[in-house]
C-alpha cells in the first residue's frame, strides 16, 4: 500500500489491488481446480510450475508499471495464478508422497512458505530505507518463485527416471527367475 501511495499519490484507490487479487484467486482456484480434476500426473506439476513462473514475473513487473491500470492487470493475473497454486498444492503432495505421508508434505510446505510471509515484509521496509524506493524489493520477491518453479520442472523427469528403475528391476528379476525355473525344468 505504500508502495502505491509512494508511486501513483495518495489519492489512488489502493484498497482495489487486495481486491482485485482476492477475486482473481478464488476464480483461479474454481478455474485449475476444475482443470486440475482432469488433468494426469506430472501434467499437475507443470501446472503448478507455471503459477511459480507466473506469480514470479508479475512481482517482477510491479516497478515497471507507469499507470495504475497496468498494476491493476499485474494483480489480477497475480491472483489468478496464487489461486492455482493454492489449490493445486495438495493434489500434487498427495501424487508426490502417498496417502500416508501428504499432511507432513502439505505442513512442510506451509512451513516454507510462511519464511518468506514474514521475513519479506521487515527486508522489504530495509530496502525501501536503504535504497530509497520498493522496486529492489519487488525485483527479489519475484526470484524465489521462479527458481521453485524451474527445481519443480525436475520432478517429472525424476519421477520417469525412477519409474524406468523400477521397470528395469522389474524385468531383471523376472528374467533371473526365468532362468532358475528353466533350469529346475531341466532337472
């Protein structure tokens, strides 16, 4: 809110961007949550690495925004994709670790999420002090979703590499099995 009364002036609706982002994340979640229901397996996780990227360059482009109406459609796409990831978030746990495992899964994600909820803030205020303006802070608040969102990439592939793994260990062992039993034939 500061940022926008330091940027546009203080007579700016800034209340509307909350808004705008609430609206647009709880479509996202209808949205991705009806797309998601059809969508299979690793297809999620590249789903959920688009939010990543998504949510990652429009924090990115907030400094770059000249007019109000640009900071606007910033938030609105914004929340459209938070609503994504929030609702994609579990599906993909419970794919990723099973049944049993997905509450500890979800915990340790929100564990990790609420770092940068409450440490963004004061780093933000420190830059703003130090530097003289928000835009530094906007520029590193879009990095870590885009780097989660390119390490998230990586689980598909390891995902199909275990996969061949098993399969390959699969086929071994029936193979070796074979052998034994062909030659408790011969005897």
């Amino acid at each position: 809110m500061s940022y926008v009364e330091e940027r546009f002036g203080p007579d700016v609706n800034k209340e509307i961007l909350l808004l705008c982002i609430g609206i647009t994340s709880c479509l996202g979640r209808f949205i991705f949550g009806s797309v998601a229901d059809f969508v299979k397996g690793s297809n999620k996780v590249f789903l959920q690495v688009l939010s990543f990227l998504i949510i990652g360059v429009m924090s990115m482009m907030i400094p770059l925004c000249n007019i109000f109406g640009g900071l606007i459609g910033v938030c609105l796409l914004m929340g459209l994709f938070d609503g994504c990831f929030i609702c994609i978030m579990a599906p993909i746990a419970f794919e990723l670790v099973g049944a049993k495992d997905v509450s500890q899964a979800i915990g340790f994600l929100l564990g990790l999420m609420s770092v940068p909820m409450v440490a963004g803030p004061p780093i933000a205020g420190f830059l703003r002090d130090k530097l003289g303006s928000y835009d530094m802070a906007f520029y590193l608040a879009g990095i870590p979703p885009i780097i989660g969102g390119i390490v998230l990439c990586l689980i598909p592939w390891v995902e199909a590499r275990n996969r061949r793994k098993q399969k390959e260990g699969l086929t071994s062992s029936i193979s070796s099995s074979t052998v034994i039993f062909s030659k408790l034939d011969c005897y």
